[in-house]
C-alpha cells in the first residue's frame, strides 16, 4: 500500500488555522517524510544498479526519525545481502541533521 501524498491544499488550510508549521504534528512533517523515504528509494535503486553481485530489494526496515519539524515513522529500504548503507540517514541514525 502505497502512502498517502502530501496534501498542499489541507497544509494551506492548517498553516492558516494556526497550526504550527514546524515540530511534533507539524504541517511539514508528513512532507519532509515523504520525500526523506524519496530519496532513499532512490539511493538503494542507484546502488542495486551498480553492483556486480547477486542482489535485490529484500523489503524495508521501519525506524523513528526525529527531526526539528517532528518524529516520524521512517521506511528505509533493504537489500538481500545487507550491504546497502543509505548515505542520507545511515543505519542505526535516528536524528535529521541540518547540514545533510
């Protein structure tokens, strides 16, 4: 099952409800979780293309992410062999840092 897009138009209307933009429930976190998980789909694609050994995507690892606009529940990818380490948010990182 695929996750829910990032809506712009409820974001809109939340940030002019006074929601907060930024920390725990903030508007930008379900954003900045989506394109997160992006990303490293992205990196373990590039990775499996450029290996020279047998493997593959061998499903995702669930972990929570803390980030100055929230916590969030991350979906990191895995490959059969256990050599993918994702540059964006290596294994066992559980903090966004600003200067990534």
């Amino acid at each position: 099952m695929r996750n829910q897009l990032f809506n712009f138009d409820e974001a809109l209307k939340q940030l002019q409800s006074g929601k907060n933009l930024l920390g725990t429930d903030g508007i930008l976190t379900p954003l900045i979780k989506q394109l997160t998980e992006a990303a490293l789909q992205a990196e373990i694609e590039h990775y499996l293309s450029t290996r020279s050994i047998d493997t593959r995507k061998n499903g995702y690892t669930r972990k929570t992410v803390k980030s100055t606009s929230g916590q969030f529940e991350l979906k990191t990818p895995r490959d059969r062999s256990g050599a993918f380490e994702p540059q964006l948010i290596k294994k066992n990182q559980t903090k966004l840092s600003e200067d990534m």
